[in-house]
C-alpha cells in the first residue's frame, strides 16, 4: 500500500510559500511557510512539516493502541493521544527534530493502570510512524482519565 502528498514551493526559503496537497483530500492546497514553521509559535500561519509527523504519530499510536486493548479484552472507549514533535537548530548547521512525545490520556472500562501503560508502551514502540522515528527519542506518558 502507498499513499502520497504533494508539496508546491514558491521563491526562496524565507519569503516563499507553498502548499501541500493529501492523496486523500484531507489537505488541498494548505499553505505553508517559513514564518509558520519557524517563527509563529502559535501554528496559526499555516501547517509545517513537524505538525504533520505530529499528527500522523498520535493518530497511528491511537490505532495501534486501540487494537492492542481490544485484543485484551478491554476496548477504548475514548483515546486521546498527542504528540509533540520538537524541533530546533542542529549543531552543525540547519534544523533537526530530536523528540516525538506522545501524551494519552485514555478512558478503558475494566482496565488497570498497570496493564494500560503496559499496552500503550506496547503501541509505542510497535506503531509503524514509531518504528520511522527511530533516529529520535520517541518518549510517551500514559494515564486512565
């Protein structure tokens, strides 16, 4: 299975702009930026790279998840998972990401807390979005609402 994204750049790094395109849809022609991927700390400018490996990290964690509980016994009845990808110069010049953090705070009926992190750090260590960022730290905090 492939799935694809289309990236449409425009002028020079720092007054340029462009958009991204999702083979599904979901994106068509969200803009994005050096101001809102380097400047606006408030992510209001636009999507950027680090905010899409965010939430393609959290969504396949939660799926991943979700299917390890119900293979327990006790499926989910709310997940919400967030990561937070973290980003800044590197030391030899540029940028890097270092750090994806995944939060979860999960409501699962007949589930003990010890059992729920043992699962979620299951997920985290298994979902296919993980296994790609395996050149960063990949880091999860996990509690029963």
């Amino acid at each position: 299975m492939n799935r694809h994204a289309t990236a449409i750049w425009q002028g020079a790094l720092k007054d340029g702009n462009g958009t991204l395109d999702t083979q599904s849809g979901a994106f068509a022609k969200q803009p994005y930026s050096f101001k809102g991927r380097f400047e606006d700390e408030s992510g209001k400018s636009g999507t950027n790279p680090e905010e899409l490996i965010a939430a393609a990290h959290a969504g396949c964690f939660a799926m991943q998840l979700s299917h390890f509980l119900a293979e327990n016994g006790t499926p989910a009845e709310k997940l919400e998972a967030k990561a937070f990808v973290t980003y800044g110069p590197a030391a030899g010049g540029g940028f890097e990401i270092t750090e994806s953090a995944l939060q979860l705070t999960g409501n699962v009926p007949g589930i003990d807390e010890a059992k729920f992190k043992e699962l979620a750090t299951k997920a985290k260590e298994g979902c296919p979005v993980s296994k790609a960022l395996g050149a960063i730290k990949v880091s999860l905090d996990a509690k029963l609402a």
